[in-house]
C-alpha cells in the first residue's frame, strides 16, 4: 500500500467588482492498494498565495502561470 498528498479542489474567490479575493487548495490522500486499485480521501485545506510575498501554499505549484495569471485578471467590463 501506498499514500500519496495530491491537490483535490482549487477554490477562488472574487469580489463584486471582479478583483480577485484569495484562494484555498484542498488535498487529498490518494491511497494505491497492493492490487492496484485506489482511494482518495479529501483531507487539509490550505490558503494559497497569489503573490510572491503572500502567505500559504505557493501558486505555482497548483497552477502554471498562464493560469495564476487568468485567475488574477478582473473581467473586462
């Protein structure tokens, strides 16, 4: 048996005007038994930082930066 931590749910926020708020990563264990099947069990949410400087889970490592970039772009209007 093995456990891996793998990203399970990338939730964002924005304001009424578009800005972007902040954002959480859920993870989850994923468990691959000695027959192969697997399981995954959602566990630990975790604020995710939308900048360099800010505090949590770097964003990089959920999303690419093309994407960071699209979440942190306010709609046009």
């Amino acid at each position: 048996m093995q456990v891996e931590r793998k990203p399970y749910e990338l939730l964002v926020r924005w304001d009424i005007n578009g800005k972007l708020l902040g954002a959480h990563v859920q993870w989850s264990n994923v468990v691959i038994n000695d027959d192969g099947s697997k399981q995954v069990y959602p566990t630990t949410v975790e604020p995710v930082a939308l900048t360099t400087d800010a505090k949590g889970f770097p964003i990089a490592d959920v999303l690419n930066e093309a994407h960071a970039a699209t979440i942190s772009t306010p709609p046009a209007s």
